[in-house]
C-alpha cells in the first residue's frame, strides 16, 4: 500500500511481473508523461509527486525501458561500430579494445559489417538515430560516397579510410613506412629475393604497403615481385605453393597482413622448406596469433587493441562538449622474431 493525498485513498496491485508506464500511470492516478518527468528526474515536478510516482512504480515493480528512456532524452548510449568484416583476428582485436573501453564508460556498441560501397552506405543511413556516435573504419569505401552518406550530425571517428577532406577525428596507419621498415628488416638479415603478398586491390592499407615495398626494394637496387591476395589465410597458402614451384626461389616473402604470413608458413613447412633457414617469412599488424605460432611471426605492431579503444575515448569526449577534428598517424613499429632471424643470428626473440 502506498500513502495517498489527503483524501484520496490509492488501491495498488500486487508486484506485477511485466509492470508497464501506463500501468503506474493509472495507479498514480497522473499522466504518463508525469510518470517519465518523475521517473527521469526533470525538475519540473514537485517533490511529493515524485515520491509518489517512485513508490508506485517500485510497488508494481516497474523497470523503465531504456531504449524508451533513451529516446525521451534524445540519446541512445550506445555507439555504432562499421567495419569491412566482423570476423578475423585483426577486426576481433579491434573490437576488444572498443568494447572494453566502452563498458567501462556504461557505453554499449552496435555492430555492422560492410560489403562493398553499396551496403556500407545503407548501413550508415540505417546506423541514423539509432546510435549517438560512430567509429568507421572503411579502407574499401569510395571517398566520395563516404563524405556524401556520412551523416553530418552524427559525431564520426575514422579509422583506416581514404584520404578525405571531413571534419572527423580520424586515425591512420603509415602503411608505406611499415612496410618499408620490414623490407629493410628483412634486407639486414641477408635477404635479397624478397616477394610481397599484398591484399586485395582498391584498399587503401594494402595500395600503401605495396608502395612502401617497392621504395624500399628500388632504394637497395632490388627487383620487386607481387603477389596478390585478400587478406585471407587461404590466399598465403596459394602463394606460397607458387612460390615452392618456381624455379628461382625467394629467400623471403613479406605478407600485407598476418594471417596471409600464417597461412604460407604453414605451407611451406608442410613441403619440407624450413622457417627461416629456407625461406623467411614476415607479417603486417601483430595480431596475437603472430607470436604463438613456431616460428614466431615477424610483423609490424600497429596496436589494433589500442586504436580501437581511443577511438570509444575520441567518441566520449566529443559527446561530453569537446571538439576533435585531429588526425592521429600511427606508425608501425617492427616486431622481430624468429620467422626471419638470420641463419647466424642467435638468441632470444621477443
């Protein structure tokens, strides 16, 4: 029972397992809009009425629904998240560090994957209204149709995109100094005949490690060779297999990403050629698969984890009243282990 006005005498149900607004509106005996100013802490309410509608709503056991809370207050908490693939280890890393970041500031993520410059822009005209903010990461997406879909209200952090001229925080990865950095890497521990696997062509990461392999391989006097992939474990295992069969072999092949490294090292020790000793085998990211196989895999750490967890801190201080339109470059450091030591090289390997 809940103490009524003067007067006035209120009957409350029993706890009730699905108590709605309307049902503590009529219990209260006021509107449902009194219950959402009094639920909801508006100072336009008096205190006794607030105390009033609190007590019936805990009589009934009424929880708010807060995707309903959320509308009435213009705000969602919840930030969406757009990239090219929700699988792999890569995009894993990256949403561990989002997600950690995010539930240690009661902020909550809503995923999509893009496919191709056509879904993508359907995901960001259905990510409208839904989510306060968003974090993009679209090395695939044309820059033009980027700009035009992005919704110019929504407060956007870019990770990996084309060059655009947006009034975004964005983040990007030297690419063409990684991977000038692995093939120098690679150089110093005696190699020369040095094949790069590249990823799929028109991404902007795998256009900018190509062209920091072929500088540094025109640097030293050294004749380039590309392979292309996708990223994909599977694409590795095919070049490798082409390389096995060459007449002439590479002494080293350099992927543009991780898994295409793990899956050729993986096929040329099933042929018999030994990691490093035949051929040296070297990566791009630094996922955390890269040092848990045998050999450990050289590559180049961008801190996957560490982007996507600044990226939800970017985000947060934007919704807080900050402004942020800088770009952050990130540069790759390289991560020496023993898929590339020098057959004279001795010792521990990070």
């Amino acid at each position: 029972m809940v103490q009524a006005w003067p007067n006035e005498r209120l009957e409350i149900a029993p706890l009730m397992a699905h108590a709605t607004i309307r049902d503590v509106a009529r219990a209260a005996n006021v509107s449902i809009a009194t219950v959402s100013r009094a639920l909801n802490g508006h100072g336009n309410v008096r205190a006794n009425l607030r105390e009033r509608v609190q007590s019936v709503a805990a009589a009934l056991g009424y929880v708010p629904h807060t995707g309903a809370r959320s509308l009435s207050l213009a705000q969602t908490n919840a930030i969406g998240v757009m990239l090219p693939d929700l699988h792999g280890e890569f995009y894993s890393e990256a949403l561990r560090g989002m997600d950690g970041e995010a539930s240690a500031r009661g902020l909550q993520l809503l995923l999509s994957n893009m496919h191709g410059d056509r879904r993508g822009t359907e995901t960001l005209q259905f990510m409208r209204g839904r989510v306060d903010a968003l974090i993009l990461m679209a090395p695939d997406i044309d820059p033009e149709r980027l700009l035009t879909h992005l919704p110019t209200s929504l407060p956007t952090v870019l990770i990996s995109c084309p060059d655009v001229a947006a009034d975004h925080p964005q983040f990007r990865i030297d690419n063409a100094a990684g991977a000038d950095a692995m093939v120098e890497h690679l150089i110093a521990s005696g190699r020369r005949r040095i094949v790069h696997l590249s990823g799929p062509r028109g991404n902007r990461d795998a256009e900018e490690r190509i062209a920091g392999y072929r500088e540094a391989m025109a640097r030293h006097g050294l004749s380039p060779r590309i392979l292309t992939g996708n990223f994909e474990e599977e694409t590795g295992t095919a070049a490798a297999l082409q390389l096995i069969a060459d007449a002439e072999r590479a002494d080293a092949l350099f992927a543009a990403n991780d898994m295409m490294a793990i899956g050729a090292m993986v096929a040329f020790q099933r042929a018999g050629l030994a990691v490093p000793d035949d051929i040296a085998v070297a990566g791009f990211d630094d996922i955390p698969l890269a040092r848990f196989v045998t050999p450990a895999l050289s590559t180049m750490r961008v801190g996957i984890a560490e982007i996507g967890a600044e990226a939800v801190s970017r985000i947060a201080a934007i919704l807080a009243g900050e402004t942020d339109t800088d770009v952050r470059r990130i540069v790759p450091q390289i991560i020496a282990r023993a898929s590339t030591l020098a057959k004279t090289e001795k010792g521990l390997q990070l």
